[in-house]
C-alpha cells in the first residue's frame, strides 16, 4: 500500500472559502491527509481571499511567508485571489508552483496529480476551471475546520444584485443556487455526524432559487431543513436588506430550530449613497425594517456591516450612518473603509487621488463609529446577564473548570464567546448555563447541573 502524503491547507477569508477548503480536503483524501502543521506537509494549500485590497494583500503575505519558510515544498495558490487574478499569477508568481481556482473544486485532484508527475517550469501549472453542472457538483466533506459541534452549510454561488462597489459577481460569478435536494442530504449528514449548528451561508440566502424562476425559494428551503429530524438549531448568515421579506420574518417565528438571528448588511443608511451601491434603501425604510424585526421577535439578535467612504460619501452621509447606529442599536455590527476594485463599476465614480483623501477621512470617522457601537454591543450586552440559555461548548480551557462556547446570540468567528464555568463537559455538546456578567465583548456563565 503506497504511503500517504500529508496536505496542509492555510485558509484565508470567508466562510464560503472554509467550505471549499473542507471539500479539497476530501477531495484529495485518497492521496492525502491533512496536517496541522506545514513543516510536515508534502503539499500546501494557500487558500486566498480577493474580495479587496487588504484581503489580497494578507492572501499574497502568507503565501510568500510561507514560500520562504519552506522553498522545496509544492505550494498552490488556491481560491478568490487565484479565480480572479489567474492570467497575472500565472505569469509573474514564478513561486508559486500552481494557480487553482474556486469554482469546479474536484479538478484540484487533476492539479495535484500533474503536479507530481510533471517537470517544475518557470511557471506555475494554472487551472481555472467553470463551475460543473448543478446536479452532478459533489460538495462532501468529511473534515471541518470548525469548531465541534458546528457546520457551515452552503445554499448557492455567486450573486445578481451586483452591487456597485462589489468584486463577488467578478470573483464568484452570478447566482447559481444549489439543487434543494443536494442542500437536504448534506444537512442530514451534517446532522447524523453530531453536528448541532448549521450555519447557512450564500452571498445572499434570500435569493436562494431565484436563478431558477424569478422567485425565492428560501422560506421553503427553510421550512424542509426544520422538517429535519435531530437536535439541531439552523442560523442565517448574510441577508440582503433589500429582500428581507415579512415571510423570511412568519417562517423564523414558526420554526424553533430557526435561532434568532439576523445577518443583514445594510453598507450605508444614507439614500444617495445606497443608490449609488445599487441597493434600494434608505435611513427610514431600513429603521422601519429592524423595528418589525424586533416586534415579532422581541429576542432577535442583529448584526450588520457598514462601509465607509464610499465615493461621494459626504460628512452629512456619515453624520446620517451615526444617526442609523445610534437609533438601531445593533447586537453586533462591523465596518470598513471602501476598497476601490477594478472591474467594479464604482471604480470608475473617483480617482486614485481622490479616492486616497476620502480614504483617510473614512479611517477617522470608522474608528469614531466602532467607538459609539462598542458602548452599544455592551450595554446590549447586559441584557443577556442573569438569563439562561444553551451553550454550544467549543473547546476546554486546560487544566480549569472553564470552557469556551457559544449561545445563540453569537456567531462563529465574528462576535464575542461565552466562558462557561463547570466540571465535566465535552466540545461539541450543548449545556444549559446561566449568565453572570460581560467582559468585554465576552460572556461569563456558569453550567447548571
């Protein structure tokens, strides 16, 4: 029996890029297995973000940390920044030793195999090839690299609303939702294997199925996950606010596995700022929005993303996002400054100069507005304490009667945790705790026995 070789994969951005690094994973599980550590790996995969400019920045610092800590060792160049940038990698990353893309994930085998059998050249192998027929796409996993317990769970690829200052559709392509079907097996599986948290994540969940007949299929998708036998909760990751419907709202409140929770990134609040995005909305419909919310589901947690400095973005735009932050009071909320993309249409709307000036700007004014929401998240915060809720355990505190979980109100790798103090409990298991107070962004709970 040959020896298997050993695969390290350095994984960079969001969570769909998680995914498509789990099923690389597995689809080179017949040739090798995964290390946690690079100094053991015959192969290494550096799985890059490309969504802007400090993405790709951090993708192509690792890649090149990486490529001088371990010169004799294959290296390739996988995901957004590859899919996107193919041609130019290709011609001046000599050190790269393959450039793959992120659509059809199961060539990554052909890649690998060419790899060991073919003469290194002067420059990099480079595959990029298109996303294979809906029915016959094969997402199985049988590694995650989250925490126990918890899955992220793929609906769709790709995006329409091709938002103006937005790379995804560039990147990812048009909307391509998944056969409902296909999305139905792998949460079974998920869900037999122990997993108690499936974490849906697309570009946008609404829009699920509307690249079939101009209409959202999400509710029903929602309706036949909860239809699921198990004891499993389901989360909703990046909701367009503009497609946040009322049924989304009657289908939470009538499905207990649904958490209350709401992903919904709202970018601006100023109306010729979101026109200019390509987004419909303005400061009163989008208050209007998480005022309903709130009313049907008096618990619901919510957190969005905001941008900044976006071309034309005027002082009273910004004093109008303050105002947004301050009236909605979000859970949990993040920004950043706008990267001009090429092959955006935004990056026509300025210059590099001045697209620079507004930059420094915008970096003044995010830190005064991470300030006032970091008073919010924590007065919100308290209304948690003294409350009992179910914490997903995700890993144990060595040599402590501690460990560190999750409750409903926190998602994975973006909000704060919960350390809960108790004896005898398992990562990947759900407990019944107690909040007893707020450190930071963090929650203190006791397990009740």
């Amino acid at each position: 029996m040959a020896t298997m070789k050993k695969l390290y994969i350095e994984n960079l951005g969001c969570a769909k890029n998680q995914v498509d690094a789990e099923v690389m994973a597995y689809t080179l599980r017949n040739t090798y297995t995964l290390t946690e550590e690079a100094d053991d790996a015959d192969l290494i995969l550096v799985n890059t973000c490309g969504f802007i400019e400090s993405a790709k920045e951090e993708s192509l610092t690792t890649f090149f940390t990486l490529r001088n800590d371990y010169p004799d060792k294959k290296i390739i160049l996988s995901g957004c920044l590859a899919q996107r940038y193919a041609n130019e990698l290709s011609e001046e990353l000599k050190e790269a030793d393959a450039i793959f893309g992120n659509r059809d994930l199961r060539k990554i085998r052909d890649l690998a195999e060419a790899l060991n059998t073919e003469t290194k050249t002067t420059k990099p192998l480079c595959m990029v090839p298109e996303y294979p027929d809906p029915m016959e796409e094969d997402d199985t996993r049988d590694h995650l690299f989250t925490f126990p317990g918890s899955a992220y769970l793929k609906i769709s690829e790709g995006c329409n609303h091709c938002c103006s200052y937005c790379a995804i559709p560039v990147i990812r392509g048009p909307l391509r939702s998944r056969p409902m079907e296909a999305i139905l097996k792998e949460a079974k599986r998920l869900i037999d294997s122990g997993i108690k948290e499936l974490n849906l994540i697309a570009q946008d969940l609404s829009a699920y199925g509307w690249d079939w007949d101009k209409v959202s299929h999400f509710e029903e998708l929602l309706d036949k996950l909860c239809a699921l036998e198990g004891d499993f909760k389901i989360r909703m990751l990046y909701i367009h606010p503009d497609w946040m419907t009322d049924r989304i709202i009657e289908c939470v409140k009538r499905n207990e596995k649904i958490l209350h929770y709401f992903d919904i990134p709202f970018q601006h609040a100023s109306a010729p700022i979101l026109k200019s995005m390509g987004r419909t909305g303005d400061l009163n419909s989008y208050i209007a929005l998480i005022e309903k919310i709130r009313k049907n589901i008096p618990d619901a947690v919510i957190r969005t993303t905001l941008m900044l400095g976006f071309p034309g973005e005027t002082e009273e735009d910004y004093r109008e996002l303050v105002t947004f932050t301050k009236i909605c009071r979000f859970n949990w909320m993040g920004s950043f400054v706008y990267s001009r993309e090429e092959d955006t249409r935004a990056f026509d709307m300025t210059d590099e100069k001045t697209h620079e000036e507004l930059s420094k700007i915008s970096d003044k004014r995010q830190k005064k507005l991470q300030k006032i929401q970091e008073k919010i998240t924590e007065e919100k915060l308290q209304d948690f304490v003294g409350n009992e809720y179910s914490v997903l355990i995700e890993e144990l505190i060595s040599g402590e009667d501690l460990a560190i979980g999750r409750i409903y109100s926190q998602a994975p790798e973006v909000d704060g945790l919960t350390v809960v103090m108790g004896r005898n409990m398992v990562p990947g298991n759900i407990y019944k705790c107690r909040i007893t107070a707020v450190r930071d962004v963090d929650l203190e709970a006791v397990k009740i026995d």
